[in-house]
C-alpha cells in the first residue's frame, strides 16, 4: 500500500510544481500573438478592399504592417 502512494507522489501536477510555467509556454504565447496579428491585417485588409473597390492598395499596406508589427513584436522579446 505505502508502494503506491509513493508511485502517486512521483506524478505532480503543474499547479503543485514550483518551476513555474512551463519555458516553452512563452514560445506559443508569441507564436499565437503573431499569427492573430498577421491573420487580421491582412484578411482586414483583403475586406476593406473589397468593400471600398481599392484593389490592392490598403492589403498591401495591411501587409507591410503586418510585417513591421511581426518584426517588432520579435526585437521586443528578445529584450
């Protein structure tokens, strides 16, 4: 019996862990943050677009944001 409540002691869960979160959490934190940035400008961009008949004009400057805004949220983390 005492066997297995040291086996159960072995398997913590995150919540009583003492590290913190996880590293690798930052890492989908950012990759989440990026895609959601770059999905709105551009699909935002290919809609207005649409609704004001500019052609390419305002997706591509949604682009160029979308590209200075990922370049810029990466130089932040790094710091």
């Amino acid at each position: 019996m005492e066997s297995l409540k040291k086996q159960d002691n072995k398997h913590s869960t995150p919540n009583n862990s003492k590290e913190g979160p996880k590293p690798f959490m930052k890492f989908y934190a950012l990759a989440f943050e990026l895609v959601a940035l770059n999905l709105i400008l551009i699909v935002g961009g290919y809609y207005l677009d649409d609704y004001l008949s500019s052609s390419p004009a305002i997706i591509l400057i949604a682009t160029f944001l979308s590209m200075g805004g990922t370049i810029w949220i990466l130089l932040k983390s790094l710091k």
